[in-house]
C-alpha cells in the first residue's frame, strides 16, 4: 500500500477528465494542475506601468480564467493547451473593454 496516496493526473488526463465528465472533482484536479500557471497569467495581465492601477486583482483575473477555462471544458473539444491560450485571450479582452 502506498503511503503517497492515489497519484495525481498529469494535466491532459485531468483536462480529458473534466472535459467528458463535467465532474467538480475533475473541475478541481485540473484547476490544481494549471495552478501555477492561473497564477503566473494573472500576475502579468494585472501589472500595470508607470504608475498605473489594474482593472482587476489578480485574484479576480484568476476566478476570470477559471470561469472560461469552465466554459470551454463543457464547449466544443479543445485541447488543454488550446483552452489555456483561449482563456487568457478572453480576459485579455475582457481588460481592452473595461479599459475603453
């Protein structure tokens, strides 16, 4: 019996998982898997220049991504890769719109 527990699913099977289950537990393993990268994404589209305020906080872009990578999960198949670059562009327009 392994002491590690059950072992966690690289990021394409948790996206495939999600994608065909619509499960909030897969919502949750993938949303754990892509982390870092929510994180990373949220940290540059909310660094402002020169003084300026962000639109959003960075925890609001992160809910933002998650909510369209949600959308995507239970869209048209995409690639996990495929939706990450998709929900970044979402909130990227999103920001040009709150912007204007």
């Amino acid at each position: 019996m392994s002491r590690n527990g059950p072992a966690k699913m690289d990021v394409r099977t948790a996206w495939n998982t999600w994608t065909t289950s619509g499960s909030p537990e897969a919502a949750a393993e993938f949303l754990e898997r892509v982390g870092a990268w929510t994180d990373g994404t949220a940290a540059q589209l909310t660094r402002g220049g020169r003084g300026e305020r962000p639109l959003l906080t960075r925890e609001e872009v992160v809910d933002r991504l998650r909510h369209h990578l949600e959308v995507l999960a239970g869209g048209e198949p995409v690639t996990y890769a495929e939706a990450l670059e998709l929900a970044r562009k979402e909130v990227i327009e999103e920001l040009r719109r709150k912007q204007a």
